[in-house]
C-alpha cells in the first residue's frame, strides 16, 4: 500500500511546478540568474530529521530548516493541537486592551524559563521582528528615562540579527550588504567579529580577547557614553559563521556594559530552546544575564511563524510608570496568534517531555568530537561546533588561511556532492554551515561526518587537477 507521501509524489506535476517556480516565487536571498537557470529543490514532505523532494528523494537535512526545526519535522500531536485551537479560536486581536489564553499561558511560561528578571514578553511574527522590536523599545525606554540622546547601539561585524531594513543593518554581514539596498547607518555602529580564527597576526587568544574588550570600550567612548544606549550580540554568531568567541568574551562585554549603562540585547533566535543545550544559553553557558532576549525559530520549532522579545523588570518599571498615560505604539497583526502561540506551548511541553536538552548535550559532544576529525582533511581550515551548531570552514592555503576566490564557491562546490549523496549542509561562500534538528541520533552524527569527509576529498582532488588547489 503506498504511503501519504508516496501518493502525494504520484500526484505531483514536476515539470509545471519547476516552470511556476521561476515564473512567479520570487524567494528570499533571491540569486536571479542561478533560479531562472536551475531553479530551486521543491520540498514536498518531512519527517523527523529528513524531508523530501518531488522525485522522492530523501535528504538528512544537517541544516534543520533555518535554524529552526528543533523536534524534527511530521509531529501528529503538533498537528492535532494547532487543529484544535483553529476549531476553538483562530484568531484574536492582539491589541491594547484584548488578549487570548494562550497568549498569556506563552508569555507566562516564557517569563517562567527566561533568566532572572526577564518577565515581560512582547510576542512578535518571527526573529527580525523581535530584534526591531528590541531595538524600538531601547528607543523607547531611553526617551521614558529623560535621555533623548542616548540612542547609539554597537553591534559586531559579520552578525546576523534579520532581514528588516532595520535588522540587516545592525547585523552587518558583509555578504548581505549588496550595493542595490541601502542601510540604516545613523546611530549604528560595529565592532569587530570575535573569531579567534581569525585573529589579527601573532594574537593569541587571550590576547584577541583584550584586544575585543578594549576596542568595544573605545568604541563607547568614542561615541560618548551618555550616547550608546544598547548593545546587540548574538551569543554564538549563526549566520555568520557559527562564530564561537574567546572564553569569557561575552561576560566581559557584559560587564562593560554594566558600567556605561548600556542594555545588553542577547539575540537568541538561533541559540535558545535547546540548540546549545539550554532553553536560553546566556545565563546557563555564557553566564549573562541580558536585559533582553530575542527568539523565534526553535520557539514554535518552525511549526508556525512566532517570535519574542522579552525584557526586564528595570525597562518594564520604567515605560510602565503609572500616572504618565504613555502608550507603546508598536505591534503586529499576528503577533499572539492563538494558533501559533498554541504551537509554542506544545513544542516546549515535547522538549521538556522527551528531555531533549538533555539529548542535544550528549549527542552534541559526539557531534563536536566527530566533526573535529574533519581538520586534518584539505580544504578544511577551521572547524567550529558548539552542541548543534556546526561549521567546516574551507580555504586554499591551511598555513596562511587565506580563501578561496569568490566565484570558485567552496562551500557550494561541497554541498552540491553532498545533496546529491542525500545530505544537506548550508553553503555560505567559503562555508558549510550545520544546525541539525535536536532529535539527531548519533548514528546520524555519523552519516554527516562521513559524507563530508567523502565530498571535501572529492572537491579538493577536483581542485588540484584543474590547477586550484597545490594541497597546502
């Protein structure tokens, strides 16, 4: 008997499919000339850790979506609880003085796993909303203190903090910055990417790590302290590389913060609900305790668009003071969404159930031991893994580190071998980028690392037959 998927395939039409998809879905990170030539892979099933293609493909998706599909994909009992709440109340108004149950149990629960005073939420549509709206509430929080002029925010080079206008510049990664947009540059400002790999000559990494602090203390001073009102950092760069920082980086960062008065925004989307083992890692990894953090992703693990900014009692004192008649002119249509905040609450409940932070610390040490074996490969320069964010990153020369030419395109060069031998990596120029579902089994663990291996010695012996690559 053919299975749902199998008969869903049967029905498929391939070939109109692949024409509408050039003719009319315009994609988000958009490359013009490479879809209207090859087009895009077409998902049309998923299960746990593996989705499927029109031709029935199978793929290991090493990616986990976007960050996102932390309980794996085709849970029954997610479908079965968001069709409840779309029989019970499909949606409700989420503004000023209307609200809904689950709302209020999300944001309750929330607060509830948050570290410290972090008990007030602010539900979003997804990650970049959250980060605008962090940053439109510094602005706000700022004007309630009487300090107009304290708006200035740093963030670092290379990080990923959304695709708003507004988001993708603080972020301010280099491959995102394409001549054909404009940016937000008043009030903004960027230190350095704290990847220890990539140290200026003859640092270690002790000495990167003063170097880091102080430029960031410059940077303060340079633009006033009475001026910088916030500070934005993801705890591991995502995005950008999977950037792990120099032990301690973080908690010194922090405590600059502390003594200039600047809020610390913890840009969780990536990090939170267990991809590092933790419901948020700022407090139990990096021993943070931000003024604000922003999720999504691995809130709802991609069941239904949702995301959160969820703030301190310090801010929630001051905007909320009583007597001052204020308003916080800020929302969004979907924002508390029953049925996605119904999502939410049945995702955390299967994490807490099925224990899987405790899974992801015993399969993401096995997953970090096992990738490390990859940098004794060519190619492989760096390998950077934290529980369940990973990254290989390639280069033509081992001793000088230097890249690869842009239009050779490594890390796409080694994800096409490794799709066509059913896994998925994501390619970013000069990397391959991994943010497995949580559900990952080590014998998965094994079937990523092999592939890998396979692949990378594959494109190098490519390489050097065409003259690219001397085996440094």
């Amino acid at each position: 008997m053919a299975t749902p998927t199998q008969k869903m395939l049967s029905s498929v039409d391939n070939a109109h499919l692949l024409k509408a998809d050039k003719a009319h879905y315009m994609h988000g990170y958009h490359m013009f000339d490479e879809h209207a030539e090859q087009g895009a892979l077409n998902i049309v099933a998923g299960d746990g850790a593996y989705i499927y293609d029109t031709q029935g493909n199978r793929f290991l998706d090493a990616v986990g979506g976007m960050w996102c599909t932390n309980i794996g994909l085709g849970r029954e009992e997610m479908a079965l609880a968001i069709a409840d709440q779309v029989r019970q109340l499909a949606y409700s108004n989420p503004f000023s003085d209307m609200s809904n149950n689950v709302a209020i149990q999300l944001c309750e629960k929330l607060a509830s796993l948050a570290p410290g005073d972090l008990d007030h939420v602010f539900l979003t549509t997804g990650g970049s909303t959250a980060v605008d709206t962090a940053y439109r509430l510094i602005q706000y929080y700022q004007n309630c203190r009487g300090k107009p002029e304290k708006k200035h925010v740093i963030a670092r080079f290379n990080a990923y903090h959304g695709s708003t206008t507004l988001t993708m510049s603080i972020g301010n990664k280099a491959a995102d910055r394409v001549p054909e947009f404009d940016y937000a540059n008043d009030k903004i400002h960027h230190v350095s990417n704290p990847n220890p790999y990539r140290a200026p000559d003859g640092m270690d990494e002790p000495q990167f790590l003063e170097f880091l602090i102080k430029e960031f203390e410059d940077k303060i001073l340079s633009i006033g302290a009475d001026k910088v009102a916030g500070f934005f950092a993801e705890p591991i760069m995502g995005s950008g590389g999977v950037i792990i920082p120099p032990k301690g980086y973080l908690k010194r960062m922090w405590e600059v913060c502390q003594r200039y008065d600047i809020l610390f925004v913890a840009d969780e989307v990536v990090t939170s609900f267990g991809r590092l083992g933790k419901f948020f890692a700022s407090y139990e990894v990096f021993d943070v305790q931000p003024d604000i953090i922003t999720t999504a992703k691995g809130l709802t693990s991609a069941y239904l668009p949702l995301g959160a900014c969820i703030f301190s009692d310090r801010i929630w004192k001051v905007i909320a003071e009583p007597g001052k008649g204020r308003c916080f002119t800020h929302g969004f249509t979907y924002s508390g969404h029953p049925v996605c905040c119904t999502a939410a609450l049945k995702n955390i409940e299967i994490i807490e159930r099925e224990h899987l932070l405790e899974h992801v610390d015993v399969v993401g040490a096995y997953l970090e031991q096992r990738l490390a074996t990859l940098s004794d490969l060519p190619l492989v320069g760096d390998v950077r893994c934290q529980k369940f964010m990973a990254c290989v990153e390639f280069v033509a020369d081992k001793r000088t580190k230097a890249l690869f030419a842009d239009e050779i395109n490594i890390g796409e060069m080694i994800h096409s071998r490794a799709q066509a031998r059913g896994l998925l990596v994501r390619p970013i120029m000069h990397l391959n980028v991994m943010s497995p579902p949580l559900i990952l089994s080590c014998a998965q663990v094994d079937e990523i690392v092999e592939t890998l291996r396979v692949c990378i010695l594959e494109v190098a012996g490519e390489l050097e037959q065409n003259g690219l690559y001397f085996g440094q």
